[in-house]
C-alpha cells in the first residue's frame, strides 16, 4: 500500500499496529539476512500470521521497499534531531555513522529497491531526497562553525559513504570500514 493510499483510507488501530510489528521485524531481518528475507520468519517474528503480512505487503519487493523507506524517513528524522546539537561537525559525524550502518545492511536489499532512489517521484526518491537535505543543513552548519572544509558538498560526502559500503560488500571488515570513514572524516575536516 502507498503512502498516498494509508492517506485516504487510513488504517484501523490494529492494522497499524500490526503494519508497525511487520516492518520493525523486517528491519531487524535485512539487518541479519540482507534482501534474503524469508517472509513466513518476518511474519512469525511479527507475531502475525503470513496472510496478514501478504495484506500489508503484497510481495517480497514490497515489504523490501517499505523497509528501506522506513530506514530513508528514520535517517532524515536523526538527522533533524542531530541539528540541534551543540558540536555541528560531532553531529555531522554521526549521521554520516548512520549512513554507513544503513548502507552495509540497506545495499543487500537488491537493486529494484536501491534503483528506486532514482525515480522520480517515487516515495523512496523523495524520502532519499529529503534525508539528503536534512544531511545538508548539517554539512552547513559544521562548514559555518569551520569544521568542514568550504567546497564540501553533500553529495560529494554521500558518494564516498557509498562507496565505502560498495567496497566493503555483504561481509565488511569492520575495522576496515572505521579505516575508510575515518579517512572520509579527515579529507572533509577543515
């Protein structure tokens, strides 16, 4: 169901909160297995049967795609929230901590759900878009406290962390992911 749809028709009380049990659990799933989710387990980890998960999420693809939208609406929410901190470059940092975390699981849910960040319009593409923003009102305030290099833009950083995660593939070497961001860290630092 889109969003568009959850607007007009919105669910009842238990619906909601069994479409909340259904993603949390599927969160919890890509963290452990990637896109390799086995639907019946996510059910059973929701603590709904498998026909109510198939009415809230039609297909794997669906469930994969609410899971990252979900993910995409979190990091711009942290990163509305890390805005108010005192430190703009601590707070820079650890949102990009959380693209990172989000990248090493969120890359496994396959190509149809990552592709979907460029169609526009889609609700994956807006909420990408939206937490890109929410990134940059960051980047700003560390550049404005002269903590970041001038020059330095979202996109840019957004790119490294991605390649970081692309490199470090389905079984990353943590150490060496905390190498790589720390050197993405260090070339933006003023």
């Amino acid at each position: 169901m889109s969003e568009a749809d959850a607007v007009a028709r919105p669910r009842r009380a238990d619906a909601q909160r069994n479409f909340e049990r259904i993603l949390a659990a599927a969160r919890s799933a890509v963290v452990e297995r990637g896109g390799d989710v086995v639907l019946e387990d996510v059910a059973r980890d929701a603590g709904v049967g498998i026909g109510t998960l198939y009415r809230h999420f039609p297909t794997r693809q669906a469930l994969l795609e609410a899971t990252f939208l979900d993910e995409a609406r979190e990091l711009r929410a942290r990163a509305e929230v890390l805005a108010g901190d005192i430190c703009a470059f601590d707070a820079l940092v650890s949102w990009l901590r959380l693209q990172v975390d989000f990248g090493l699981h969120g890359h496994s849910m396959g190509a149809a759900v990552l592709s979907a960040k460029h169609d526009t319009g889609s609700e994956i593409q807006v909420a990408c878009s939206a937490s890109r923003m929410a990134g940059n009102v960051l980047l700003r305030r560390a550049q404005d406290a002269g903590e970041v290099r001038a020059g330095v833009e979202i996109d840019d950083v957004l790119r490294l962390i991605h390649a970081l995660v692309l490199v470090n593939g389905t079984s990353p070497d943590l150490a060496q992911v905390e190498r790589m961001f720390d050197l993405v860290i260090s070339g933006i630092r003023a």
